[in-house]
C-alpha cells in the first residue's frame, strides 16, 4: 500500500525519503476521504503530502495542493471507478454482447452440467456417461430446429467449449453460426468452509489465465453460480459477504479479459422459510452484490444478473399464488437492481417447467415500470425438466432414443411450445 502510494507521488515527491512516504499513506489511509471518495483534501493530508516533498525543498503551497489532490483523486477513484480502467473499445464489446444476451423474447439455456453431474442424469435414462455421449448429447440440443428463436445465448461447461460436432466445427463456433451466443462456467467447486454450514464457490485462483483461454476458444461471456440457502442460522452475513466479493472479483476479472460476467447469486429453494423472508434475504444478498460490484470497479453496464425467482421454500406450509410470488420478485429488483444492468435472466432453481413459466410469466405482467429490460429464462434443470422423464415420457418416444441427435431434444423444445411456455415467457 505505502509502495502503491510512492509510486503515484509526483517525481519530486518520490525523492523525499520513503518514511515521508509513509506517512502521507498513513495520513490516507486514516483520512475519511478514503471511504466518501470526493477529492477535496484534509488539512491532515496535505500537510502529509507537503512534508513528504522533502525537508529543505522550496515548496509553494499551490503546487503541493495541486500534486496532492491528484494524489487522492487517484486514490479515491480505486473504490468505484466504474471499470475506469477499460478501453472505451472493450466497454462497447462487453455492451454488445450483453444488448445480444438480453434480446426481448430470448432466454439463455444453461448446458453447464459438468461431467460429474450430467453423470447422474444419464444414469437414470441408462446411458453410459462417456465424454462422446455428453458430446452427442450436447450437439442434440444445439441442432434442435429452431432453437434460435428462443435462445440468446448458451452456458457451456468448460469441456464442451473444445468439443466438436459431428461436421467438426467447434461447439462455440456452430452456436455462433446459429446466432446464439456461447459463454463458459469458469467456476470450480463449492466448497463448505471448515467449521461452518457455509460455502463458498471455488475457482478465482487462476481465473484470469482460464479466461483467456475460454475467450481464445470462442467464448462471449461467462457465468459463476454462488448459491446460498436460507435456514434458521443462515446465509450468515459473512457467507453473504464472502460469496458477493468473489461474484464482483470474478466480475471484474472476466471484464479485463474481455467476457461479459454473468453474476449469479443463487438462493435456493430448500428450506421452510416463507416468501416474506425469501424477500429480506433476497434483497440483503443482492443489495451486498451491487455493493460489492460497484466498490470493486465493474462495469455494471456491461453485465448480466441471472439469479434465483424470489420463492417461498420448498417445504413452506404456506402456499402463494403465482402473482404473489411476481411481486415479490418485482420488490426485490426494483428496491435494489440497478438499471445499468441490461438484463435478468432467472435460473429455474429445479422448479418445475410449468411452474417456473407461470412465474415468469406473471413476473413480466407486473413489471411495468422498469423500461424495456427483458426478464427471461436462464434455465438448465426446467427446459430439460423431461430428464426425469415423467410427463414426457407419455408424450414421445421412448427416453433413450434421447440420444439420437435431433431427435428427443426437438421434442422437448417441441412439448415446451405445446404448452405455451414461450408465448407465456416472453410477452
Ligand atoms: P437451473 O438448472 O437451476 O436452471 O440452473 C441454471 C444455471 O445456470 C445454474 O448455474
């Protein structure tokens, strides 16, 4: 901190002694200007930085104002700056990319089941989990016909992303042919913190040098999930603020390298709690996140929020008809979302197809007042929702012809347009 202070001294500054140094540092560091972040100066800090030019030095107190207000105009813009430090080239890139992501009418399918999880699917349908038979699976749903009426963008898993399809052409590459923007999951594993019921996502480590190989590879954007549940003790603020600095670190990180960050906070839906109390929660986590973002510098114009519906939990013994559930969601966004945001996509959280329709649905009906800032699906577990085969199976064939490309997926997209769920999502 104290090197950081030295080295943006003006050059006669730097000469004075580094305990001069020091000491202006110190006198920042303590100066209340830090934290409120406006350029006016201390009487304390000047006289700091004045001193810090060196004893014996003729020194006329306008310069040394001058050099000291830029001293803490510099430091005070660390807090805030507002991706300050992006090229006005790389904030229009990651705008585009965003304005493409949040097309009206377009949601984005999330097909980030890592190897481990998709492993559990395939095992209930009997398919061997094979990285051909994930690579077979995933190039079924990006050929589904007329998947680019509905899809913006697609999450990928980090395998995927150097997969091919059966022409050869990378998967990123064949998404863009499509018009759907491909983005990757940078992030690792949760991991509970030792002693706690706590979690953490796992993955900042190194997350710039995988970034740039996603983006080398044909990556747009990427997304990181961090999910927290709500219970009698918990999301602890320290869960919450642990996990909101890592989403708007990761945030940051990605907008350097050029992806779009997609911030996740993922509240889900296990639990009692009751609608009232998913809205405190919700509102506390987010209000944490934009805070989180803002002081780390991100470029808020140029990211997206996907995050959970506002819901009561699972095993809540009260029920809430759906335009409840919409305003409560409504609540949240408009009490803490900031509109530089371009867009919301809601991950389904395993909520049923049709439920999670009738949410969203009810959600855009009541949003009136937030412009033209779509609010659409991001689903991974409720577009595929016939992966536990229950209503689909009565409907089409037989669930292990799901491996045939083009076959099975086309009918999921199919039932889902059945049923209305497009024209019921996007209004
Ligand atoms: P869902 O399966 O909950 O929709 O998840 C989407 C997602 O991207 C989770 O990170």
């Amino acid at each position: 901190m104290d090197a950081f202070v030295a080295s943006r001294l003006p050059a006669a500054t730097t000469s004075s002694t580094p305990q001069h140094a020091a000491t202006a540092a110190t006198h920042l560091r303590q100066s209340p200007l830090r934290q409120g972040g406006t350029a006016s100066l201390t009487a304390g800090v000047l006289l700091a930085l004045c001193s810090a030019r060196g004893a014996g030095r003729p020194n006329h107190p306008r310069a040394a104002r001058r050099r000291a207000e830029k001293v803490v105009r510099h430091m005070c813009h660390r807090n805030c700056h507002g991706g300050e430090h992006l090229s006005p080239e790389r904030k229009r890139e990651l705008e585009a990319i965003c304005e493409k992501i949040a097309t009206p009418g377009k949601g984005i399918t999330a097909t980030d089941e890592g190897p481990g999880t998709i492993g559990d699917r395939f095992e209930k349908v009997g398919v061997e989990n094979t990285e051909e038979h994930r690579r077979i699976y995933r190039q079924m749903l990006y050929e589904t016909p007329g998947i680019n009426n509905y899809l913006s963008a697609a999450i990928l898993d980090p395998e995927t992303m150097y997969q091919k399809d059966d022409e050869g052409v990378p998967f990123p590459e064949a998404l863009e042919k499509r018009g759907i923007i491909p983005g990757v999951k940078p992030h690792l594993k949760v991991y509970e913190l030792p002693g706690t019921k706590d979690t953490v996502m796992q993955g900042l480590d190194s997350l710039a040098v995988r970034c740039r190989e996603y983006k080398a590879a044909g990556a747009k954007f990427a997304k990181w999930r961090s999910p927290l549940q709500i219970s009698r003790f918990g999301p602890t603020k320290m869960a919450i603020e642990a996990n909101m600095n890592d989403l708007a670190r990761y945030a940051l990180i990605c907008q350097d390298e050029g992806l779009v960050p997609i911030v996740e906070p993922d509240i889900v839906m296990k639990g009692d709690h009751d609608l009232e109390t998913a809205v405190a929660v919700n509102v506390e986590v987010q209000a944490t996140l934009y805070k989180a973002m803002l002081d780390h510098g991100v470029y808020m114009e140029g990211t997206i929020l996907k995050t959970n519906l506002v819901n009561p939990g699972l095993s809540c013994d009260h029920d809430y008809s759906v335009e409840e559930i919409a305003v409560a969601n409504m609540m949240v966004l408009r009490r803490v979302m900031p509109t530089a945001i371009r867009g919301v996509n809601f991950l389904s959280g395993g909520q049923s197809l049709e439920g999670a329709a009738a949410r969203l649905n009810a959600l855009n009906k009541v949003k009136k007042r937030l412009g033209r800032m779509p609010w659409t699906h991001g689903w991974g577990r409720t577009d595929r929702s016939p992966w536990d085969w229950k209503v689909l199976r009565s409907y089409t064939w037989d669930p292990v012809l799901f491996i045939i490309p083009g076959e099975c997926v086309c009918n999921i997209w199919k039932y889902c347009i059945h049923l209305g769920v497009f024209g019921q999502v996007f209004i």
